[in-house]
C-alpha cells in the first residue's frame, strides 16, 4: 500500500568545535557582535579556509552511528548565491563528495528510517533586522555544520517524535548540544508533490509545521486544488506555514569544485563508540524485567542515569535506583557513589526523602528509618487517585496547598505514614503535572 504521508527532514546541528571550520576564530565564545572574526570567515579576497580536523572526526562519529557509509576522502563544493551574509559570495559546504551516504535509524517497532546523507558545511553569518537597517554579525560565519539527510520514511507525527528523540540521543551521547541550533527542513507530501518548509527550530516547531502541512494539503486537495512542488516557511506565532517561493533545485545555483581545500582522506581520524539509547533500555529491561519505556524515559538525555543503573540496579531493586534517580534529577543533584547509596538505602527503607533529608545524606549523617510500607500500594492508590479526579491535578497546579490534601486523604484510607506518601507524591506528581 502507498504511504499517504511521507515526511523526510534535514536536520542541521552545530558541531562543537573549539575553533570555526575554516579558520582558527573561536566558534562559539560570543562577547560581542565582529569579535570572533578574520580575513577567512569574513571571505577577504584572497584568504583560503583550512579543514578543522576535530569537526570531521565528530562528523565521522555521527556517521557510523547511523549506520552510514563513510567515505575514504572527502571533497567540498562552493554553493554560489549572493547574500549579505555570505561575503565571498558562496557557501562551502558538500555535494558529490559527502563525509558518507546511507544509513538509518531503528525505531522501537523495528522500522529502519533511512538516512540519505550527511555533510560538512559552514554557517553563514547572522543577519538582525531592525525597523529599517540590518546588521550583520560575523561571529557565527564559518560555524561548523552537519546536515543529515533523510528519506521520506516517516509517515507519521509519532515516527518523527521517535526519531529525532532517538537521533537527539545519539547526539547527546556523542557530546552534541542538542539543546540549541537544532535546525530543520520538513518536507512533507500528503499524496501529491513535496513541500519543504524551511530553518524550523526545535522538535516542537518541526511537529507543528509537519501536522499543519499534513492538514493543507488534504484541505487543498480535497477542494480540487493541484499541491506543487514549493518551499515554505513556518510562522511559528500563528503555528502556521507560509509560500516562499516555487522550489528552487541546485541547477540554480552555481556549484563549482573547492580547489582551495581538495581532497582530504578521513581514513584515519578516530571515531567516538556511539550509545543506542533504544538498544540499550531493552537490554536493561530484559534483565532486570523493568519497563523499556521508563529506562528510556530515564537515560535518554542523561549520561549519569545510564551510569547509575548500570552500577547499581544489580544490587537494588531497578524500581528503587529509578525512585532515586528521579530525586536526584527533581533535586538538581549529583552525589558520589556512596552517597547515592545511602540515598537507595533510604528509599528502600521507605524513608521520607525531602530537601532535608539529601542535605544529610549529602554531608554523611545517618539516615533514619521509619516502619515498613507496602510500597506499590501506596503508589496505586496516588495513580488511581491522580487519574480517577483530574479536577484535583488541575487544583494542585493553581494551588499547592492540595498537595497536602492528597496526602491527608491516603494517609487515612491506608493507615499510613504521611511521610512515606509525601516522599512517593513527590516523585510521581511531577510526571502527572507534565501529562505523562
Ligand atoms: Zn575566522
């Protein structure tokens, strides 16, 4: 059966470099506009660029973790356009020639989302506009970039979820800032030509623009309309997109070789061992019968959880060194070894745990304990709580006072500590309050 919908993306992210792509300007050290600057990212005549070795390897890294074909030498095209924020008048970046073609990304269904390719460029300059000047800052000219490439594989708002959480994982795991200059295209065809919505910031926005071109598009359609090809921007005030401009192919722009920087051979630039959050949470789940998507939930975006589980749910209960974890994260905490211990130790003793309690585990003291609990008891009774009366979440936002109501109301059905319900209410309120 043909795909209705078929959405592809091309995601740029910022490599993390010290110094820019071409030249030994700082990349990211932003005091003042101009200041990061010199005569190649500012394209004076007769500078040459010269290949920041670090950017490729990290890009190479990218590249075996998603599985793509990486390729022995590399080689750079100028993309020629004329624009204030390309002073030489043309953007290096890669075509023929790529850091490496193929590869996919396995969902949890087992799905492949296929990767077409993934390249080097350089970042233009920034271009703020004021009520009638612009100006245009320099620092970010030359920041090194990697595109990645999809094919339209994703037929689904919860594909693209999936996949560029699992994507963003990978990033994080290889020392990405995932949190800034996540840039995207969307393309998106809904039974007819492709429409590419361009420079979307953030997975959000990429939702947003993909459900409202899906909507379109079918809108268009189903009153006769003809969707041709085209590029649009998305208005992220009105949640919306806009036409640009009929799509423009690489024909119209001039594309010639990069005889400054050649050939360069990536043979021999090491690569960084990658973590495969998905591969990894089933792993775990499976051996210490857990649920996949909590560990997922816990690791994903957390180098130190995965660090934790690995460490100690061999001696605790997985269900006690996630309670933890999620103190740990609600108390913006890191504590050693042995302190996390005597955190597990507590918990597994049912003890309260509150800002109180973690200062003295976090200065040594002993802990004390207080009687037993039936532990998943007191949880059910919170969850069907929580989830029978939505009026009372909906209270506890506007008021925290309800906090203590829950507490009183558990506390007397179950005969139990309001202690031990405040340290549980703790821990699972916050994933009510966020819709999980
Ligand atoms: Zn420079």
């Amino acid at each position: 059966m043909m795909e209705a919908i078929k959405i592809g993306l091309e995601i740029h992210v910022a490599i993390p470099t010290k110094t820019k792509l071409f030249c030994s300007c700082n990349a990211y050290n932003e005091q003042e506009p101009n200041m990061s600057v010199c005569p190649i990212c500012m394209g004076f005549p007769g500078s040459k660029p010269m290949l920041n070795a670090k950017a490729l390897e990290i890009a190479k890294s990218v590249a075996n973790a998603l599985h793509s074909d990486i390729a022995k030498t590399i080689s750079f095209e100028r993309k020629v356009y004329f624009y204030p924020d390309l002073p030489k008048s043309f953007q290096i970046t890669q075509l023929s020639n790529p850091i490496s073609q193929g590869g996919f990304i396995e969902l949890q269904s087992s799905k492949k989302i296929r990767i077409r390719r993934i390249q080097i460029e350089e970042d233009p300059a920034k271009i703020l506009h004021e009520e009638d000047y612009s100006l245009i800052d320099f620092n970010r000219s030359g920041r090194p970039l990697l595109e990645i490439v999809t094919e339209p594989d994703i037929f689904n708002i919860d594909e693209l979820k999936e996949f560029m959480n699992e994507l963003k994982s990978i990033l994080y795991y290889l020392g990405i800032d995932i949190n800034t200059e996540l840039k995207a295209d969307v393309n998106v065809s809904n039974q007819g030509e492709r429409v590419e919505v361009k420079n979307i910031t953030g997975l959000k926005d990429m939702i947003n623009a993909a459900l409202f071109e899906i909507k379109r598009q079918e809108a268009a359609r189903a009153s006769g309309a003809i969707i041709n090809k085209e590029t649009r921007s998305y208005d992220g005030a009105n949640m919306i997109t806009v036409s640009m401009r009929e799509k423009e192919s690489d024909e119209e722009y001039g594309i010639i070789y990069e005889p400054d920087l050649g050939e360069y051979s990536i043979k021999n630039l090491p690569i960084i061992e990658p973590t495969y959050t998905n591969k990894i949470a089933k792993e775990l789940a499976e051996k210490y019968s857990a649920s996949e998507k909590l560990i997922i939930e816990q690791i994903m975006f957390d180098k130190n959880a995965l660090q934790l589980i690995n460490k100690f749910a061999g001696t605790y209960k997985i269900n006690i060194v996630i309670s933890a974890i999620e103190v740990l994260k609600r108390y913006n905490k890191t504590l050693d070894d042995e302190k996390f211990e005597a955190l597990l130790i507590a918990i597994s003793k049912n003890v309260l745990i509150n800002s109180e309690t973690i200062n003295d585990i976090e200065q040594g003291k002993t802990i004390e304990t207080s009687s037993e609990i039936d532990e998943s008891l007191i949880d059910s009774a919170i969850n069907s709580m929580l989830l029978e009366n939505k009026q009372l979440l909906k209270d506890y936002v506007n008021n925290p006072k309800v906090f203590n109501f829950i507490i009183g109301q558990i506390a007397k059905k179950y005969n139990a500590s309001p202690k031990y319900i405040s340290t549980r209410l703790n821990i699972l309120l916050p994933k009510f309050v966020a819709g999980k």
